[in-house]
C-alpha cells in the first residue's frame, strides 16, 4: 500500500472570518497578519518533495490559511502544483468560491475542497460569520459542479454537541461528498466547554445511527476521530489483527507519523492544533526536522499516561491534543475517553 505523507501548509494567516474555536487567534484578535512570499514558497515545496523523495513517501498538500484564496499569489501557486503533476486539497472559506474560481482550482489539480459548518444556521453565523451557513451551503453545489469533492468538517463542543444530527441532514440532503468532525481543542475559548466522556460515548452512538441510516447516500462519513476506534472495538465492529509486530504503531493519530504543519513563518509542527513546534523550514530541512529529536518527543508512545496501559495503543491513542488543550501535556489521558484501564 502506498504510503502518503501530508502537509498542513499555511500560506497566509489573512482570513474574513474570526471563528470562536479558532486556535490561530484564539487568544489575540489583533496578532499580526503573516503572508508566506512566493520565493519561499518554491523553496518549501522543493524542501517537502525532497524529504518524500527519500523517505519514498507520496506527498499530499493541504493548502490553508487563513484562507488561503486571499495570497497574492495563489494561483501561481498552483501552478506549481500542477507543473509537477501533484495533488492537493484546501481548507478554506466560502466566500470567494465562484464558478469561475472553482473551475480555475480543478484546473490546476484541486481533488478536494473542505469547508467547516459548526452548526445549524444559528450556531454556525454566532460562532463564524452572519450569513457564513448560508453560503457554505450555496457553495456545496458550485464546487461539485466544477467536479471538486466537498468535504464538510465540523468542530463538535458543548455548544453544538445536539445539533450534529441535524447537521448530517443537511450535509446528506445537499450531497457533500465527505463529512467528518472532530473534537473542540480547548484555547483561549471557553475552556468550561467540556463534554463527559459517558456523555461523548452516547453522542457517538447516535452518530453511528445517523451514519447507519444515510449508509446508501451519496456521503461517505470520516471516522475522524481515533475514539471511534474504541466504540467500534466495543460493539464487536473492529477486532485487533492477530500476529502484528507488537512495536508498529498501525492506526491512529498521525502526529510525528506521516503529517505536519507549515506555517507562514516557515516554522513547523508536530499538530496544528496545540503548541508543538518543532523546527523552521527556513533554517533546516523539513526531511531533518520529520527524523530529528524534537519530533522524536511527540514519538515516545511509552509516556501515554492512560493509552499505553490500554490494547488499543497501536491503533487508537484518542487525541493528544485535547488531552494538551486541557492539560498541557499532549501524553495526559483524552479527556472525553471512557474507557477503564
């Protein structure tokens, strides 16, 4: 099978949006903007194709931001990209998808374009932007018109833990190519905004039926996050291979593994969503930083307070980075698992 590697690569920090949950200006609207210059650009490119080359790696951009449309040079950019025949997706906004634009990026090698929608109408434009649901969904269809998979993610918190449900109606209703959520990351932003584990485990069974009833849809559902690993292991649904090599890690989180994140600045991490830098692409080669020390610390599966103890550690780990969001330390036991060990 082949073996992908991806980079979470931030063009531009300039955005139209100031989502509540957002890690990037969780604790300062008014941080300086950072736009990655064109010359370095090239040389990040050629840096992480290096770096795939040696490790026989096939490489996989996601380009954002900020929004990453509003970079001068965006379109030279792609061509770039499709200069050397390589795929991307991008995580974005809606705003600036127009036909035209949309045609434009399927041109130049865009496979997948993910937009966010974190609730119903109401609960999505509070946490983003007023009018922000209603153009995600417009755009839905724009993009799969110009033959782009639209992917829909969303941040579950207490805030919209009810209205997930709801939210798959309207993904499957408006034929989103893929739907995923992932777990609020504590910041700046309401720390108080927990769910229970018990609670999180019920949420997932309702999910699970939600996706049981849309299983013929034209949706394919991400099981994104690495604690429905856990319910599926519960309900008989995922059963451990025998004979494995009992020090490969096979699943689960991919932090320190096969992804990492490029920021404007040029500098590198482990996980976008906690404090985990660990060189600048300017001052070595990303292929040094993947092997080095400081990436070797996010590697140490032994520290894992709670999942090292657990038969899923190989597969599972739930996710370090709201275990750091509300603890600091990325090896602190996930805060929604319920799993006794």
């Amino acid at each position: 099978m082949d073996k992908y590697f991806a980079f979470q690569w931030h063009i531009t920090d300039e955005c139209d949006q100031r989502c509540q949950h957002c890690y990037m200006f969780a604790e300062d609207n008014n941080i300086p903007l950072i736009e990655m210059n064109y010359e370095k650009i090239e040389a990040v490119f050629e840096n992480c194709m290096d770096m795939c080359r040696k490790l026989e790696r096939i490489p996989y951009f996601y380009i954002t931001g900020g929004d990453p449309i509003l970079h001068k040079d965006f379109w030279k950019m792609l061509e770039l990209f499709k200069a050397n025949n390589i795929a991307f997706g991008i995580l974005g906004n809606p705003f600036h998808l127009t036909e035209e634009v949309c045609k434009k990026l399927k041109y130049y090698g865009c496979d997948k374009y993910q937009l966010s929608i974190d609730g119903l109408r109401e609960t999505h434009d509070k946490i983003r932007k007023s009018g922000s649901f209603d153009t995600t969904i417009e755009k839905i269809s724009v993009l799969r018109n110009a033959g782009i998979k639209c992917a829909i993610m969303t941040t579950v918190s207490k805030m919209n833990i009810d209205e997930i449900e709801g939210i798959i109606d309207v993904v499957v209703e408006n034929n989103v190519n893929i739907f995923a959520f992932a777990r609020y990351c504590p910041t700046g932003f309401e720390k108080s905004n927990h769910i229970e584990p018990n609670e999180y485990k019920d949420f997932l069974e309702k999910i699970w039926n939600k996706f049981e009833q849309y299983k013929d849809s034209n949706t394919s559902f991400n099981l994104k996050d690495h604690l429905w690993t856990l319910f599926l292991h519960e309900k008989g649904l995922f059963e451990i291979p025998e004979d494995l090599d009992k020090n490969t890690i096979y699943d689960g989180c991919n932090c320190a593994n096969s992804h990492m994140t490029i920021r404007p600045t040029g500098n590198v991490y482990a996980c976008r969503r906690m404090e985990s830098q660990i060189g600048n692409v300017f001052k070595e080669s990303i292929h040094n930083i993947f092997l080095g020390e400081k990436m070797d610390k996010y590697r140490e599966y032994n520290k894992f307070e709670k999942c090292s103890k657990c038969e899923l550690l190989r597969f599972c780990r739930g996710c370090p980075a709201v275990a750091y969001g509300y603890t600091g330390n990325s090896y602190a036991p996930d805060p929604q698992c319920w799993k006794e060990v």
